[in-house]
C-alpha cells in the first residue's frame, strides 16, 4: 500500500508500505479522508520521531474484520480515534480519561496518511465508532477536533452567560467559536495576526474580532462594557498569547490553555494579584470517548457546521501541499487528505 511518509515538514514522500495484517481482535480500514492537524507540523514534536506515517483525524470504510470481531462487518463507514483510555485506571475512573497513561501510548497502526489502517483490539473496543449517515467521510475528519474542544470547554466550565475570549483563530479556535455560539455563549470575542483567520473568525461568529498585535485587554474591556473576558481559551502557543491572557481575564474567571508552547518556555505571573483576582488556569488534551460521541451528534445535528471550515481536499500524492498549507497557515482553515479518492467515497 502507498504511505505519505514524514521526514519533516519539507520533506514528505510518498512511499510503499506493507499492508498491515490484522489479528482476530482487530479491524482493518481503508482511509478515505484524514485532516492535517496543527500539531502534524508541530515539527519540534514530530521530527524526533521521524520518519514515520502521520495522520490520527480519519474516517473510512471496514475493509476486513478479525474473527473475535463482533461489533463492526465489513463495509461499515467508521471514525477512528488514535488514543483511547483503559477505562480501568485511577484517572479514568476519575473522569481524568486523557491523562491515563494508555491514551497517551495507543495508536492505530500506521498514521492516517496511508491506504490502510490496522485498528488494535483496544482501539477496535473503546474509539471506533459508526459514522452516522448523514456526516460525510470528509466532515467525520473534524469529530476528533471537535471532541478536544467539547472537552476544552467543559473543563473551563464556560455557560452562557460568559464572554469568552479566543486567542488565536486556527481550526481550533474557530471550532471553539463555533461550539461556544451552539451552545448559546452571550459574547464572543477573537484574535489573530492572519486578516485571513481573523475574517474567519467574524464569518464563524465571534462578535468582535481585532489583531492579536493590538493592546488586548483595553480592546476586551472596550467590546465587553468595561470589564475583562470571564473565559479565555488560549489556541496559540505564542508566549505573547499567554501573557495576554494573563492580563485580560477578569476576577473569577478562568484561563483554558488549549495550546501548548514550545518545550522549555518557562511563564512567569504576578501571583499576589493571581491570588487576589482569584484566577483559575487550566489546560486540557485530546478527548475521551464521551467526547468524541458528542462532537458527532453535534456534527451530524447541524448544531456545528464542519463543512464550511474545509478549505482543501488533496490526494495521498498531494500530502507535501497540504502539510505546507497549515504550516504556512495563511490562506487555508481544514485541509484534508483523501487516500482513497473514489467515486463512491466523494
């Protein structure tokens, strides 16, 4: 089978690759669309683990079942998710589900820029999921966003009486945006350097949108009647981000780091007037399965409009293009690849 193998983000080629083989626990897909997500050409996390297949945001069709497989046949149109939890763990029990070790070390075998995917019993078990009819192979590659963001969310606690400040306006600060007015949020408001995102996030429905190089909390309190944003959800891991958020929540409120920065960065604060503001920080990682199973009833209601967002859809051979496109993350919002362009699968 034919494999997009990553080297860097300049260096991507299209190589062959030995079908996986399955076991009697497991499933075999056949990859029709795979989103590149931002952390794809987050390349000081990628490249130590170079060369290898990326790609964890697919949905496909069932091409072959283990024998012990009862849940899935032949045929089914599918979501995959890469990390699932083990469900058995302190944290999982917790409802800590994406701080357990397992979810941190599952994965389907190999990335999703390939023809084929072996889906491990685990993963078969607790993150496959039938794609209802009505979301598209394409639109499916958002339920794995999307369910961070649910997660993201819940965790920053923010209800609907909230004005809610988004730092960065990529796909996931645009689907924060989105899921924010789904779920009847009173203010938005976004930042970006990029006119292009910046236009996006207007388009999407933040109720005001300025340049991120702006003087952030004055520009909140002038869109906000005076007052700083009551959540801030933190999409970028540009440092000036951070320490605007610092600045631009108010007492009481929370600050969702959503975002990582790169390693080593090391973030000071003011902490008398954290204490005194009563500030809660937060961060959050990937989804659970509870996540994933409500991004896809959102998706397939209407509720969050996906399609919208797609601004590419690439063939295996044009994975280079699209890996440039997000890390030059000027003109384009979802890009997909499609290893399995076919009339049936359009």
């Amino acid at each position: 089978m034919l494999v997009a193998m990553y080297y860097n983000n300049r260096d991507i080629r299209i190589e062959e690759m030995q079908r996986p083989k399955i076991g009697p626990n497991e499933i075999l897909v056949r990859t029709v669309a795979c989103g590149v997500c931002g952390s794809d050409v987050m390349e000081w996390y990628r490249i130590k683990k170079a060369p290898r297949v990326l790609g964890h945001e697919i949905t496909g069709e069932v091409e072959e079942i283990g024998d012990h497989v009862k849940a899935f046949k032949v045929g089914d149109r599918v979501f995959v998710s890469h990390h699932v939890p083990c469900n058995k763990c302190l944290y999982c029990l917790d409802g800590q589900q994406t701080v357990c070790e397992t979810l941190h070390n599952t994965s389907f075998d190999p990335g999703g820029f390939s023809e084929f995917v072996r889906v491990p019993k685990i993963n078969v078990d607790y993150g496959t999921f039938l794609l209802p009819n009505e979301i598209s192979f394409v639109d499916g590659t958002l339920i794995e966003p999307l369910g961070c963001v649910i997660r993201g969310q819940r965790r920053a606690n923010i209800r609907s009486n909230h004005t809610v400040l988004v730092l960065g306006s990529g796909v996931s600060g645009l689907l924060h945006i989105k899921l924010a007015r789904a779920r009847g949020v009173e203010r938005v408001i976004a930042t970006d350097i990029n006119e292009y995102r910046m236009n996006a996030a207007k388009k999407f429905g933040a109720d005001i949108v300025f340049d991120a190089r702006d003087e952030v909390p004055r520009r909140v309190r002038e869109a906000n009647k005076g007052r700083l944003a009551d959540r801030i959800i933190v999409c970028t891991g540009a440092v000036s981000a951070v320490r605007q958020a610092l600045k631009s929540v108010d007492s009481g409120g929370t600050i969702l780091f959503f975002a990582p920065t790169e390693p080593r960065v090391d973030i000071s604060l003011r902490f008398n007037e954290f204490w005194t503001k009563q500030i809660t920080l937060t961060s959050t990682y990937a989804a659970a399965p509870n996540d994933i199973e409500k991004a896809m009833e959102y998706i397939r209601s209407g509720k969050v409009n996906v399609h919208n967002m797609i601004t590419h859809q690439l063939s295996l051979a044009e994975t280079s293009r699209g890996f440039q496109l997000v890390a030059d993350a000027k003109e384009s919002m979802k890009v997909i690849i499609k290893p399995a362009i076919e009339t049936q699968f359009d």
